[in-house]
C-alpha cells in the first residue's frame, strides 16, 4: 500500500496532538520477537505500548539506584 505525502503528514499531526511522536526503530528479528512475545502475554495493544513499558521501567530502576 502506497502512502500519500498527505496522508502520512496528517497521521502524523493525530499522533503529535495525542501528545505523541512517531519513531522508527531498527532491531534484531529475535528481538522485535521477544516485543511480539511481551504484546501477547500483557495482553498489550502494540508494540509501542511495551517499548514505553520497558523505558518507563528501566527509568524506575535507573532512579531507585540512584536515590538508595
């Protein structure tokens, strides 16, 4: 399916008012299939939602080191 230049522009304007921004990450295949794996198992409505999941932790983590 071909995008217009139209169409990814006001996707990416939704995106941007939901407070968001849109990034393209390149990975190993084993680990997009460990992301797939975390997707299901939460029961997840995207890989994005466990990539934040993940950040959101590792800075959690990152912090408690900090402030022990």
């Amino acid at each position: 399916m071909q995008m217009s230049a139209e169409y990814v522009r006001r996707y990416r304007e939704r995106i941007q008012q939901q407070g968001a921004r849109e990034v393209l990450l390149k990975l190993p295949v084993e680990t997009i299939a460990t992301i797939d794996r975390m997707r299901d198992a939460e029961g997840a409505a995207s890989r994005s939602d466990i990539v934040a999941s993940l950040l959101h932790r590792a800075l959690e983590a990152e912090n408690a080191l900090r402030t022990a």
